[in-house]
C-alpha cells in the first residue's frame, strides 16, 4: 500500500505528499458526509411538514428528467476522462481534457436546466411560498443546484490546471472531484425520488 | 494507514509580509490564536452582559450609566427593560456557546495543537483553515451588529424557538432584524465550523507521524477528532435549520409558522408550519453542541492532570472509548430538551434512557480521574487546580442531569433556575474551567513565556469558590419554583427569594472581577513572563519537543518518528521521571 502511494507521489506534482493526497480523499468523504447530513435533515423536515394535512401535490415539468440524463451522463463523461488521464506526463492529456470539458458543459447545461424547471413552476403560478410543497421543491433543488456550482467550480480549477501551469493532472485533486461529481448526480437522483414521491 | 508515516514536505511557504504572518495566516498555530482571542473577546462581551442581567434582577429600577447609549429603546434612561433583558439573555447565550465554548477549547486549542500533537507540520488544508476562522470572525461581526440597529437584539433566546423567532417584528422588539442578523450569523458560522470539522478528521486521519498510531494519539487529540465528528453532523443539520427559518422571516414560507396564528393582534400570513420542527432540527444540533464544548476540555483535563501526577491514568484507552460512546449516545438524546413541548410522552420516555445512558460513560471517565488521583503525589499549580477545578464542576453539573433525564421530575423543573445551574456548571463552567487549565498549561509553549504561577492560584480560588456561589444557589431557586427567563421578581410571590438573587448577584460581580486578574496575568505574562524553556512541565508528547514558540513549520526539517504511548511517566528515562513519544530510548520501570 505505502509503495503505491509513493508512486502516485512520484507520478504527481511535486508539492503533492502521499498524506496530503490521501487527506484530500478523506476530505471529500467527509464533505459528503456533511452534505448527506444537511439533506437527510431536510427530507425530515419534509416528512414532519407533511403531517400538517396542506399538501398539494405538484406536477413537475418534463425538462427536470432531461437534466437527470444531463447529469448522470456527465459522470460517464468525467469517468472517461479519468481513464484517460496520464498524470505522469502530457500525453493523452488532451483527450483527457476533452472529456473534462464535456463533464463541465454537461454541468452547466443541468443547472440551466434546473433554472428552466423554476420558471416553468413560475409560470404556474407556483413560487418559493405558494405551497409547502413549492417551499420544498425550490429548497431542495437550489440547495442541491448550489453544491453542483462547487462541482463546476472544482472542475473548472481542474481544467484550468492543466491547461496552464502544471500541464499536468493532480490525480488526488482528480479524484477528489470527480467522487465529488458523482455524488452529485447519485444525491440528484435520490432528490428526484423524494421529490416525484413526496411532492 | 502506513502511508501516514510518510512526512510531507512544506504544505506552504514561510509566511512573508504581515498579513500572511499575522491576519490571513495560513499557519495552524496562528489560526489556533485567533480562534482563541475572538473566544476571549466573546467572553468578556458575555460575561458583561451577564453583569447587567444580574444587576436587572436584583435592581431593576436602578440605571446603569451609559447603557442608553448603547440602546435608547432598550434601555431609556439607563433603566433596562423586561424585553432589552431577553436581547440580553439571547446575545449572551449565543455569544457563549457559539464563540466561547466551541471557539476556544476545540477550534482554538485543537488548531495549535492537533497537528503538533500528531507530528504534523499543519492541518490537511491550510486554506479552507484560514476560510474556517475568518468565516467564523464574519459571523461574529453580524451578530454583534444585531445590538448596533435600532430593532436590538433578538428576544427569543439562543435557542431561538418558533413561531416566535420566525414571525417577524409583530412578536417583539429585536425580532426584525435583529433576529435576521442572529439567523445569518448562526448560517455562516456552521459553514466556519464544517471546514474546521473536516479539516481536523482529514489531518488526524492522514497526517500522523511515523509510528503514530491511533491509541498513540494523546487524549486530548483523539478529544479534538471526536468532537470533530460530532461537529461536522451537528452544524450540518444546525445550517439547513437556519436556511429554513430564514426563509420564513424573509421569503413568506411556513416551515415552522402554523396556521391562524395571531401575533400582536395581527394574523400571521403562514399555513400548515410546525414550531416543533425548529426544535428537533435545534437540538438535534443543540444537545451533541454540549459535547462540542465540553469533550475538548475532558481531553485537556485529562492531559494536563496525567502531567501533573507524573503517571498515567488508570485506563487511557477506557477513557478514549467513553468520550467516542458519548459522541455516539449524543445523537439518541436530543428530544430531553423537549419533554415538556407537547411532544408525544412515549418518545419522551425513548429519549430517557439514552440520557440516562450517558452517565455510564461520564461516571466512567470520572472514576478514572478520581482512582488515578488516588494516591498521586499531584503538583499543584494554576493549570492543574483548574483541572481538578474541572472534575469537581463535571460531577456537581453532572449529577443534576441525572433529575432532569426523567421526563416526570423535568417536566417540574424545565422552567426553572435548576435548568439554569445545571447547563452553566456542567457546560459553560465546567468547560472554562477546561479552557483555562489549557491556557496555564500550553501559554508557555504558545508565547515562550510562563504565566504568574500565584496570580493563577488566585485567579482559581476567587473563581472556584465564586461558580459555586452562583450556580448552586441556582439548584435551590430551581427546586422551590423560581421560573427563568424573567426580567425580575420583585413584585410577585417570587419576592421572598430576593436575598438569594442578590447573594448571587455579588457572587457573580466578584467571580467575573477576577476574571480581569486572568486578562492582565494573560497580557503581562505575554511580554514580561519568565523565559519558557522548551518542556517546562516535563511533559512527554510531542508539544514538548520543539521550541517555545514553534517555529513556521513546527519541527523545523525533522520529521518525528513516534516509539513511545503518549504517556511515559513514572520510568527512568534519560531526562528524569518521563520517557517522550519521540525518544527511541527503551523504558525502564514504570
């Protein structure tokens, strides 16, 4: 195990420590811990608001299934450029780059897609305060669309890395990002369930 | 976690300039002393208010010069009013447990020393550290602010329950703006304390030193690591809670505001909102917050007292294993907060047991301090008075929380001063008293310079026999029906219980005068002290192995390698009666 890890040392940029890219692992895990925490507090408050008796149902646009697809294929799209990624050396990198970008393009096209939900909601009159289950909707899909914003931002500072200074891929701050990413589009998915199911 | 054993080189670069040395520091034991001045400006401004509480209640007609200043409507003429007395109560609440109690004992203590204590040059990310303080200083700020606007404080207490926090200014005088200010602070300090928690986990899990296994770990780092975990949950669940209830202050949502509620002769335009989902989500974060505040000071405690007796505890490893059930068990119990909010009786007795069931661990940890005492020839000085000082508040806090575990005698006492003593002996106190053992103990490694060992002496008894006088009485007060929460008693059939407030009222002037003794001990002791050697107190983990102050990069170009359990004494070791962790000396004896 310690011998792996003094390889990805060797093989990574030269301030990067086998502690510090383990820590940067542990780091995300713990952020996900966190955020798993945070919505595991609002689906509670949810399922205790519920039992107020004023729920009304809300029908959810068509475009927030294409933003699920957007999403979950941006993780696919960020597995390929991992599995393409040299952290070594230049090579393949620009294929590698390619995909990261694709991964961030797919990002975005999610939270405009999210954006286009809210106005749809709008234009049936159903805003922030309308309904309990308005209220809930905006609060966990803005909460969620706010930690995929960190998710473009990581990415961003990923492709800009290597495309300027370094040239090369930092593999903890890869991975680091990219568990991130995926736990972005698996807690989307489950907000998606909670929200087809309870709102 | 062999890997661990690997050194890094530096994580950052000498700091240059004065901003990055002094202000946007990226150095843990610069950040660690920022935590702890804010905490120590928070405690003053507490304690002040704590003052002017007690002042009210006794002599609530009487002025206090220049308080309309600060507050024309709160106080006109001076004179305090029953609702400036709740903003009072709120911003001292609040400042103490948020800025006191978690700033000082873990982010301030746990960011100089955690990494130090595990081998480290800093923490795993430097960088969201510094984000951690100074988002923790701009919390701050947006509170105090709340008593620079013409609305005032909040009134709703630092627990801030709805509907009241969550309707507006129609419920009172601070609940406009100055409950939205308590609210965004509240927000912003979680985030500041979720990247202290991950970043003490991450360090502790990957940066140890060589050798330096887990149960290698000092107590009161693995105190720091627990409490990181218990953090990292609490503020997560702390942070949507405010999210929520500032949606309905300001966006017109009903998450916590029930329907038809008139407030002020006006009807609240809300639906269908549950006041006690505020609550669970509160404490929720609230009950696993008393161990935020008080595991840190079990561990410095435990630390500084293993180092006075010059031997080790009867079980370390017990010890460890009850402050992680603690951590554990904190998550189980939060609804005792709540027996008396209407809340269905047989969850109230499924939340009993696993108070109840907390004392094991908390007795546990006491008896291990008492036996090991037993019989130890202890040096007396400040820092270890204060943590015996600790273990006399712990169990005199403690053993109260065994009566207001049950829901039939809480639901008698939950509204009175006997809540009141309880909390403020075994929180608030007790963990002072942890936070002040730690400042005798660690001040000459932080500044190379001792602190005035009788001065210190002083200090504790003026406070140790002062917190007494204030917070037993509490107990009593509590037992014949003295409510709390209200701006004073003069007038009603509370009036014969005055003597008693006043005792405690002079009791509190005296104990937070000496207070001053500690700052002017703090600041002279800072420039005048005698010369700190590097291991004044002989003590064996890793602290004591570098230079006081430590250099920018703690251990310089070495990287420690770890032989030795963290607690040595009692052997024959080449520097006396300690073997340190770092020593590759065999132990002889002990």
């Amino acid at each position: 195990m310690a011998s792996t890890v003094y390889q990805r040392v060797a093989s990574s940029s030269a301030s990067e420590t086998p502690g510090h890219a383990h820590a940067a692992r542990s780091g995300i895990w713990v952020a996900i811990f966190a955020i798993t925490m945070s919505f595991a507090a609002l689906t509670s408050s949810l399922m205790v608001r519920q039992g107020s008796g004023d729920w009304k149902h809300i029908a959810l646009p068509a475009v927030i299934y294409l933003n699920t697809v957007a999403l979950l294929l941006s993780s696919l799209t960020l597995e390929m450029g991992r599995s393409r990624a040299d952290y070594g050396s230049m090579s393949r990198r620009r294929d590698s780059l390619l995909w990261l970008i694709a991964t961030l393009a797919l990002g975005m096209v999610f939270v405009a897609g999210q954006y286009l939900v809210w106005q749809r909601l709008r234009e049936q009159g159903l805003y922030l305060a309308t309904t309990s289950n308005s209220s809930f909707f905006y609060v966990f899909t803005a909460v969620h669309v706010l930690h995929v914003l960190g998710g473009i931002t990581a990415l961003s500072v990923l492709i800009a890395g290597s495309a300027s200074r370094q040239r090369v891929f930092r593999r903890s701050r890869f991975e680091a990002t990219a568990i991130y990413w995926h736990f972005m589009g698996a807690l989307w998915v489950y907000l998606l369930i909670v929200i087809s199911v309870r709102l | 976690m062999e890997e661990a054993a690997v050194q890094p080189t530096h994580v950052h670069a000498p700091p240059e300039g004065f901003l990055r040395k002094y202000v946007f520091s990226l150095d843990h034991k610069v950040i660690g002393k920022q935590y702890y001045g804010l905490a120590l400006v928070s405690v003053f401004i507490g304690m002040v208010l704590s003052w002017l509480m007690r002042f009210h209640l006794v002599w609530p007609e009487v002025k206090v010069h220049g308080l309309e200043v600060l507050s024309a409507s709160g106080a006109p003429g001076g004179v305090i009013t029953p609702e400036y007395y709740l903003s009072l109560l709120t911003m001292h609440g609040t400042l103490m447990v948020f800025f006191v109690l978690t700033n000082a004992p873990f982010a301030g203590f746990g960011n100089y020393f955690l990494p130090i204590q595990i081998g480290a040059e800093d923490m795993a990310f430097p960088r969201f550290n510094m984000m951690s303080f100074w988002t923790t200083f701009v919390a701050f700020v947006v509170l105090v602010l709340a008593f620079f606007i013409p609305d005032g404080p909040p009134i709703s207490g630092w627990t801030a329950y709805a509907p009241l926090s969550a309707v507006g200014k129609d419920a009172g005088p601070g609940l406009g703006w100055g409950q939205n200010l308590w609210a965004i602070s509240i927000a912003i300090f979680c985030i500041g304390q979720l990247l202290g928690s991950l970043n003490f986990i991450a360090t502790t899990l990957d940066l140890r030193a060589k050798g330096m296994t887990l149960m290698r770990m000092p107590i009161c780092t693995w105190a720091w690591f627990i409490t990181s975990c218990i953090g990292l949950l609490a503020f997560a669940v702390l942070l949507p809670a405010c999210l929520l209830l500032l949606l309905d202050r300001m966006a017109g949502t009903s998450f916590f505001i029930p329907s038809g509620l008139v407030v002020s002769d006006r009807l609240q335009n809300h639906a269908g909102g549950s006041p006690l989902l505020w609550q669970h989500l509160f404490w929720f974060f609230g009950h696993p917050e008393v161990y935020i505040a008080i595991l840190p000071a079990v561990g410095i405690v435990s630390h500084v007292l293993i180092t006075s007796m010059r031997k080790p505890l009867l079980s370390a490893k017990v010890l460890i294993y009850s402050m992680l059930s603690i951590g554990f068990l904190s998550w189980m119990v939060w609804g005792h907060h709540m027996f008396v909010s209407g809340m269905n009786p047989f969850s109230s007795l499924l939340f009993s047991f696993p108070t109840l069931t907390i004392t094991i661990p908390a007795t546990i940890i006491t008896l291990i301090w008492l036996g090991s005492l037993y019989g130890a020839n202890i040096q007396i000085n400040s820092a270890s008075l204060f943590a015996l000082g600790f273990v006399s508040m712990f169990v005199s806090g403690g053993v109260s929380g065994f009566f207001l575990a049950q829901p039939s005698i809480d639901i008698y006492l939950h509204a009175t001063y006997f809540v009141v003593g309880h909390f403020h002996m075994v929180m608030g106190v007790a963990a002072i008293f942890g936070i002040l053992s730690g400042t005798y103990f660690w001040f000459s490694k932080m500044t190379g310079r001792m602190m005035n060992d009788s001065l210190g002496k002083l200090h504790f008894w003026i406070t140790f026999v002062g917190t007494y006088c204030i917070f037993m009485p509490f107990h009593y007060l509590g037992l014949v029906g003295n409510v709390r929460r209200y701006a004073s008693f003069v007038d009603d059939f509370m009036a014969p219980l005055m003597p008693v407030h006043k005792f405690v009222t002079i009791a509190a002037f005296v104990t937070g005068a000496a207070q001053f003794l500690f700052l002017y001990n703090l600041i002279y002791s800072r420039f005048r002290g005698q010369l700190a050697s590097e291991n004044p107190w002989h003590g064996t983990s890793l602290e004591w192995s570098i230079p006081s102050p430590p250099p920018w990069n703690n251990f310089g170009d070495k990287h420690p390698v770890i032989f030795h359990d963290p607690y040595q004494y009692g052997v024959k070791g080449s520097k006396g009666d300690f073997v340190m962790q770092d020593s590759p000396e065999q132990i002889v004896g002990g």
